[in-house]
C-alpha cells in the first residue's frame, strides 16, 4: 500500500480567494509617503505634448488595496499552483524533471544574471565563453557539427531549423514546397512547416506505430525538402527505420529533420547526427532541466551537419586565442531569429546541468527515464489499454478502450480523478492517432515510491470504474471548484473583472 506521503497534495490548508477587485475599497492606497518638499512641476514645461496624456488615462477602475493585501492576494494565489517541486509531473511529451537547484544558483550569479545585453564583449567573456562551450557540449551529444543557441523556444528552433532548410534549398537553385510530416510528430512541427512557406504532407505511421519506409517512398519526390521526424516519437517509440528513411529522403535530395524535444531519452546512447540528421533542434528547457511550467523560459538550440552550417543564424559565437567574440560575418545565414542571443539564463543553467551530470551522468539519466517509462508500463499492463504493447523509450501510452467500454468512464474522466489522489493528471488524448490516449513520462527524477504511488492512484481509479463509475465520473471531489465545463470556459470566458477595471 501507498502511504499518505507518497500522495502530495490530498490534504492541505487551503485558502480561499476572490478577484483583487473584490478586495477593493475607495480610498485604499498601498504606499504612505510624506508630501513632497518641492515645488510641483509643470508637465507641460518638461515633456513634449506629443507624449502627454491626461492624468486619469488608464489608472480609473484599477482596484484601491493596501500592502497587506496585495501580498496575500498572490501569495494566496501561489499556493494553488502546482510545481515539480510539489510533486510527480507524469505530462508525456513535456520532459517535467526535477531540476536541480545548483543550476538555479548558477543562473543567479551576478556575472550572468545582471549583465546587459550591449555591454561590450570585452565585458560579457565569460557568458561569450560559456555559450561557447555549451555549443560544442550539444554538438558532441547530438553528433552534429555546429549549433545555434538563438531560438526562444522548441516551436522556434523548429522554424529556425526549417527556415534553414529553405535555405539551403535556394541555394541549390530550388527551393521546393513541400515538407513530410509523420501523423506521430509533435503538433507544432506542421505548424513550423506553414509558417516557413511549405505545404504539409502527413505520413501514417504503420501498425507498429512508427514510420514505414514505403509510406516514405511513395510521398518522396524532387519537390520535398524536408521529412520532419519525431524520434522517439509520441507514442514513446523508437523510429526503428530512420537509416532507410534517411537514406529515401536523401536519395530525392531532401533533408532529414529530427524532432530533439525527446532527446532526454538518447542522452549518450545515440547520436541524431551517425543517424544521418541534418537539422535537429534539442529543448534545453526540457531535456537539460530548467523549469519550464508556466510557458517559459525556453530555448530551442539547433544543431545542424555540416552541409547546412552555413546557413545558421547570425551571431555565433567564435573564439581566436583566448578571446571570444560575436561572428557576423555569414554571408549565407538566414540572419538573426531573437533579439540579442536568446534566452541566456536558460543557456546557463544548461551548461551548468551538463558539467554536474557528466558523460556518465547523462547517459545513466537516458536509461532511466527509458527504465522508468517502461516500469509503468509493466505495472499497468492490463489494467489499461496498450494500444503499442511493446518496449518503449522516454513515455508510454496507455487509453481509456477498456474503462469507456464496460464502464462508459472516459481519459477526462481519470486525469480528473487522479487529481483527487494528489497526483497531476497526464497528458490526455495525445496523440491523435491514439483514441482516448493517456500519455505518461516519468523521467529519471522519480523515485520508485514516487512511481509506486502513481501505479496505485491509476489501479484504485480503475477500480472506481468498475464498481463506482459516478466517482470518478463527477470527479475532482477535493478541489476549491469541480468538474468544470473546459469547452465553455474556453468559448464563454467570464471577464467581469476586466470589464470593471477598463
């Protein structure tokens, strides 16, 4: 059995909170200041008419709070959050490790954390140098020739990646138009593909959930430029045939494209670059452990072989004796993605996780999360549907075929009774190739009472199924609000408080 403390969250002091709205009352300030002992100045003396703007513009309707009372407001707000800190985040395809608070600490050493980006490089060598070495890190991992550590985000390094790609085409005489992309890929890789001008051109994955090499064949022509390939993919598969993939692509002049966001499941096992990748962008946020909920901060590096280096986007960072230096001087780049040169504190808590981990260490946090991931899977055999029952990498997909078809309980229906069991749901109905999928990556980080906790919460839930089915159907039962109407909170979003204060 599972004790309580391996379920966070079931029991707690909870603090209810309305809308800062709410809390106001006219006259209210959060500030006492003694009156000035100046003269007032006269605005219209010492700023130019075409920036004055009257007194009460965008300040009338804003709530009147004191001190007090903006501090308990978003502290009390920031309890309900939940964090990787708190607990398991079983979310497949998103990589919520556990991050480790030596990258925090590097990250908010003054030398990099209060920097400005148009110092001169004769001020900013060391954050030159660690950019520096971080880029050949991530080169030696992925085994590709040269990186870019400009894009924001991995949907960025994707357009980054396939805006590259186009490039390369032009400079052979042909830019092409179209791009493949595998039913199984990330969501935002056709996405990346439109915005760079190309038309999308889905490949089925086969009946062992990859991509089949004729499927490939049959949709290869001379006006493909790219296959863009998620491996593992989402489903938590190897692309066990990307050599003769690779080869297909190649052999029509196309470009091979690697999905990297699940590259926490090849650290020091494979190379992308000896599987004949030519553009691959890695989630720094993901893989290499900076804390991403939230939606930032991100970073999309690039790695890319040596056909498509010059292509990069401009800055990169180069090195002549013991001095380092932003290189401009690109004739072929696709020029600058990011203002300055992206999201540098996520770059350094990369660097910092790669040097404490090692070699060893990132391989061994590969074969975990591999281990993991296929530990649920065995403990859960049966309990749900497999719809791929065969080893897995980083993730395993399980569905809801067996809980909707004897008990009419649905994947909603137990992400939201998990939540009751102190655990954060999983990612649900993702992949689209899977109906009613459950998709769970454990990463390395969990412990095996961690996982053990999970196993029981999913077992009882099924048991719920069966014998009490409305339990988890009206689920979350512990929660401040309750089964809520996603779709139309999304359609009809209540926005009172916004009215009010505009």
């Amino acid at each position: 059995m599972t004790s309580r403390m391996d379920q966070p969250g079931v029991t707690h002091l909870g603090f209810d909170e309305g809308t800062i709205f709410e809390r106001s009352v006219e006259g209210r300030e959060g500030a006492s200041l003694p009156a000035l002992d100046v003269p007032d100045a006269d605005p219209a003396r010492t700023i130019p008419a075409a920036l004055l703007r009257e007194p009460s513009a965008g300040v009338e309707g804003l709530p009147e709070v004191s001190e007090v009372d903006v501090v308990r407001h978003f502290t009390r707000l920031s309890t309900w959050n939940y964090a990787i800190d708190l607990g398991f985040y079983p979310l497949g395809s998103c990589t919520m490790k556990y991050n480790p608070k030596v990258n925090e600490e590097a990250a908010r050493l003054p030398g990099f954390a209060q920097i400005h980006p148009y110092l001169p490089e004769d001020l900013v060598q060391g954050a030159l140098e660690l950019m520096w070495h971080l880029e050949r890190q991530l080169a030696e991992i992925t085994g590709l020739a040269r990186v870019t550590l400009q894009p924001a985000a991995g949907a960025h390094g994707e357009l980054t990646g396939v805006l590259m790609i186009r490039a390369y085409h032009e400079a052979q005489g042909k830019p092409r138009k179209k791009v493949l992309v595998p039913d199984s890929a990330h969501g935002t890789n056709p996405a990346s593909s439109a915005m760079a001008g190309y038309e999308v051109v889905t490949i089925k994955s086969g009946p062992r959930g990859v991509v089949e090499p004729e499927a490939v064949a049959a949709a290869m022509d001379d006006e493909v430029a790219a296959l863009m390939l998620t491996n593992p993919n989402t489903l938590g598969l190897f692309e066990e045939h990307i050599l003769e993939i690779g080869e297909i692509v190649k052999g029509k002049g196309g470009l091979l494209y690697l999905d990297g966001a699940n590259t926490n499941a090849l650290m020091g096992i494979a190379k992308p670059g000896d599987m004949g990748v030519d553009v691959m962008q890695m989630n720094l946020h993901k893989t290499f452990s900076t804390p991403h909920g939230g939606g930032g901060p991100g970073s999309g590096a690039v790695g890319v072989s040596a056909r498509v280096e010059p292509f990069l986007p401009v800055p990169l960072v180069a090195k002549e004796g013991d001095r380092y230096r932003f290189d401009f001087d690109r004739p072929k780049s696709i020029g600058r993605m990011k203002a300055f040169y992206g999201n540098f504190l996520t770059l350094v808590r990369a660097y910092t996780y790669i040097c404490s981990m090692g070699a060893d260490g990132l391989t061994e946090a590969s074969r975990t999360a591999i281990l993991h991931a296929n530990y649920l899977r065995a403990k859960l055999r049966g309990t749900y549907e497999l719809p791929y029952d065969r080893p897995c990498m980083h993730e395993v997909v399980f569905t809801d075929k067996l809980q909707k078809s004897r008990h009419n309980v649905t994947t909603l229906d137990i992400a939201k009774r998990l939540i009751d069991y102190g655990f954060h749901p999983p990612t649900v109905y993702f992949p689209l190739v899977v109906p009613g999928a459950l998709m769970i990556e454990p990463t390395e980080t969990e412990s095996l009472a961690s996982l053990d906790g999970f196993v029981d919460a999913m077992k009882k839930i099924a048991d719920e199924a069966a014998n009490s089915p409305d339990t988890v159907r009206q689920a979350p039962h512990s929660t401040r609000l309750k089964r809520l109407n996603e779709t139309r909170a999304a359609r009809e979003p209540r926005l009172t408080a916004l009215r009010r204060a505009g």
